[in-house]
C-alpha cells in the first residue's frame, strides 16, 4: 500500500489497506496511512474519520494527526476550524514543519503573500529536501513581484549571494527558470568573482534559450576577472580571442552561422598568470572547486559557441583550453562532468567539419546531447542540400515531457521548440537517456510492473507530443531511433525502437 501510495495509484492501495485492517484492525499506522489515501482521493469524511481513529488511540504523533485532520477540513471547505488547528500545533512547537507547511499554504491562499514567503524561506530550511516545500516557494516565486518578495526577505549584500543560488537552484528544478535565472544573477552582481554563480547563471540562461546572453555572462565574468586562472590559462586569454572573432563592432552575432571563416590559428604565447588560489595546482595534481567551476565557464563557452555554428572561434577556443584540459585532473569524476563530457564532444566533432559553413536551408535537429554528432554537416533531404541544424535540450528524456511534470528540461524543451519557425522540418532526437537510466530507476520503484510497461506508456508520451507540435507548429517531424550508444543499454534501446 505504501509503494502503491508513492506512485499515486491511491484505488489500488486502498484495497490492500482495507485487506489489511481485516487482518489486523488494530494497527494504529494502518489508520494513518488510511487516512492519508483517503484525502488524495478526495473522501475528505473517510479520512476524517481515520485520522480520529489515530487521535483517539493516544498514538505519540498527536500534533501530525491534528495537521492532517486540519488539511482535511480546509479542503473539504472548513477553513477557519483548520487554520486554528494549525495555529494550535505552532503554539506548542513553532517549528513543527507539517503544520508550518499547512499554514503558509493558508496565508498563500489568503493572499498574505509577504508572510507566505517568510514562512516558506523557514520551512526550506527546516525541510530543505522537502518536494511540497520547494514546490510551494516555487510557485510562490512566480506569483506576481514574488522575485522581488524574495529579495527584500533577504539582507543585500555578498553574504546573500549563497542564499540567492540556493533558492535559484530549488526553484529552477521546478519549473521557474526566468526566476531562477534573475536570482543568480543578483547572486553574480553580489560577488562577482564567484565562478560558480556565474556558472549557475549561464547554464539557467541556456535553460530559458538565451544562449547569446549565456555567452554575455560568460565573456563578461572572464573580463571583469581578467586574472584568474586555472593552471596556465587565465580568462583573459578567452577573452581576447572571443573579442578577435567578434570584430570591432563587439557583436557574437558576426561570429554565427554564415561567417566567413578564417582557419584556425596557432595560439601565440602570453603573458604570466595568476590562479584562483595561491600556487597552481594541489601537490596531488586536483583542483579546488572554484578552478573547475572556472574551467566548467571555459567548457560551457564553447558549448554555446559550437551549438550556435561559430565553428572557427570554437576551434580557437578548444586549442587554447585543451592543454589545460589534458593536464591529468581526472574531470569526469568531479563536479563540472557533465561540462567536461561536452567539451571532449566538442573537440572531436571539430575534426569532421569543413570550414566555411556553406548556407543551406536548415533542417533542424532537436535533441539531447546526440543532436550534436550530426551538427553542421550538410545532407540531401528530399533532393535538396539541407543543413543539419543543433537545437540542443540538455538532459531531456521524453518522459519530461509529461504534463505533470514541472522540471526544466521540460521547460527548457519547449523554450527551445519555440526557437524554430513554423513550417520548418524538424529531426527529433530523444529516448536515450530514458533507456540508459529512466526506465530502470521506474521500474525498480514500482512505477511499471514491466521494462515493456515502461516503453510503452513512455513511447504513447513522446509520440502523442509530438504529434500535438505538428498540429500546432505546421512542422515537418521526423523521428530519429534512439541510438545504441552502449552496449549495456542495447537491448532495451532495441525495445524502445520497436515499439
């Protein structure tokens, strides 16, 4: 029944329940638990009358079951009863989370919105983990001025600058990426020197599709700590060869798709550098977190230069970071992996383009990671040239794609779908994640009885989604396999395909 409950199959665990309390009727957790299916099936008397049956037996959770009987009478329209209940469980323990939980929803609903958030703010640091929590400041945060709700209930200032991206970060994982991205940024305007907050800002940037203002961010982190540097390399020399490629106007613009591109040159030596901290390297060869978060920035630069078809300067870029990057630090067991992992992508795909960029028509290549293989080759598609064109959706599995689903690949999918015009041809790419790791994770916590189970409910997402996108866009789609890429993944990925 508990696992029922998890996955929301509330009929299937009232069953098992109510065989349950045939067995053992005096099982004082069966009528919690009762209590809880109940309410999200919407029998509000039914749980009433568990969570008294608890009340009753004197259980040690008296001030939970109070909570619980108060949320059941304010949706069940006793909303004055249940808010003095809440208020009963506070005065006897302020920080009891549930009934603080409770109470802030009431003062959301009852438009208190300044003492909502207060109470949210001190809730997530009492259940920082907590879904419903981060869910409830969430959607706190998209209200009307709730950014600015935010940041009067916490001091200005450098010391606020970890608060800031904490927040960012909770709210980003649920759908408030414009949000997000504008809390990051206060954090990067409060210390301007901090690489991980510049980091964070560039990556909700690309979430939300703004990739030449990622890149901004970026260029202009590295101006403003022109010094710093990991190993040999400092943000200067970034810098520089981002301002060559721009021309003197200063517009990435000039730099995209259609340039007329110069080869790739040899990277002139420069002058002294100085590192994040003192010395370069720790004796054992590692860096600290701040030289890969800035080395990340250098990753996710030609990450955004390469997707957005500014192949010379990428090339320039990745012969003037490689060194470091060679140097032996063991990235892909750090942090900045899933960075690192792009960039290696980045530099071998570089070795299979012919410069300049002919113009094509684009056709469109909309995927996770694997969109990039085929980026910027040329192709003949129904008897004419067509250029492969990258709309990338980091870490999207088509089961994102749900409606109930408020993480920000979700969002990130659909800021970037609105990027390609209507009429166009467009290659989707997704699935390979869900086969590599969704599908199992499901099935090991009983969301599907079955792998196959799995596939299919999956596979009718994505394919009634994209149907909907071609209704409504006027697109041309086009469904890419998923691709095999190891050799673990196979025979699930064969599954996928055929179905």
């Amino acid at each position: 029944a508990i696992i029922e409950t998890r996955n929301g199959r509330h009929e299937k665990a009232l069953r098992l329940l109510e065989r349950a309390l045939q067995t053992n009727s005096s099982m004082i957790s069966l009528y919690s638990l009762l209590g809880d299916v109940k309410f999200a099936l919407q029998d509000y008397e039914g749980a009433l009358e568990a969570y008294k049956r608890v009340l009753a037996s004197g259980s040690d959770a008296q001030n939970n079951t109070k909570v619980s009987i108060g949320k059941t009478l304010y949706h069940g329209g006793m909303r004055g009863t249940a808010i003095e209940l809440f208020k009963n469980v506070l005065r006897s323990n302020e920080h009891h989370p549930e009934a603080l939980l409770q109470y802030a929803h009431a003062l959301r609903d009852a438009g208190w919105m300044e003492d909502a958030t207060r109470a949210f703010l001190k809730l997530l640091t009492l259940k920082p983990d907590d879904k419903e929590v981060r869910r409830g400041l969430t959607q706190l945060v998209r209200d009307e001025d709730g950014v600015q709700r935010v940041l009067c209930e916490l001091q200005s200032g450098s010391q606020s600058a970890a608060a800031l991206a904490f927040l960012a970060t909770v709210i980003r994982d649920h759908g408030a990426i414009e949000e997000a991205a504008l809390l990051y940024k206060q954090a990067v305007e409060y210390q301007p020197s901090h690489p991980g907050y510049a980091l964070s800002y560039a990556h909700a940037l690309e979430v939300c599709g703004k990739l030449d203002e990622a890149f901004d961010a970026i260029v202009d982190f590295c101006r403003r700590n022109a010094n710093l540097c990991v190993g040999n390399l400092r943000c200067l020399e970034l810098v520089h060869e981002v301002e060559l490629a721009q021309g003197l106007d200063g517009s990435f613009a000039n730099t995209f798709l259609g340039e007329e591109n110069a080869p790739i040159r040899e990277i002139p030596s420069k002058c002294p550098r100085f590192s994040v901290r003192e010395g370069a390297c720790s004796a054992d060869g590692f860096l600290v977190p701040e030289e890969l978060d800035v080395l990340a920035l250098f990753f996710t630069l030609v990450k955004i230069v390469y997707v957005r078809g500014a192949l010379t300067l990428a090339g320039q870029l990745i012969q003037l970071i490689e060194p470091t990057r060679a140097a032996g630090h063991d990235l892909h067991l750090t942090h900045i992996r899933n960075e690192h992992a792009y960039f290696c992508c980045m530099d071998q795909l570089m070795g299979y383009h012919f410069l300049p960029l002919v113009k094509r028509k684009p056709l469109f290549v909309m995927g996770d990671s694997h969109s990039l293989s085929p980026a910027w080759h040329e192709i003949v598609f129904k008897g004419e040239p067509r250029l492969l064109w990258p709309m990338l959706v980091t870490g999207c599995k088509a089961w994102h794609l749900r409606p109930q689903s408020d993480f920000y690949p979700k969002h990130n999918f659909w800021r970037v779908l609105r990027q390609i015009p209507a009429g166009s041809d467009v290659i989707f790419l997704f699935g390979e994640i869900d086969c590599r790791e969704g599908l199992l994770v499901a099935v090991e916590r009983c969301q599907y009885e079955t792998i196959q189970e799995g596939i299919e409910y999956t596979v009718e997402l994505y394919v009634s989604v994209l149907q909907e996108i071609a209704r409504k866009h006027k697109f041309g789609v086009l469904v890419h396999p998923v691709l095999p890429v190891l050799n673990e993944c196979r025979p699930l990925v064969l599954a996928f395909n055929r179905v």
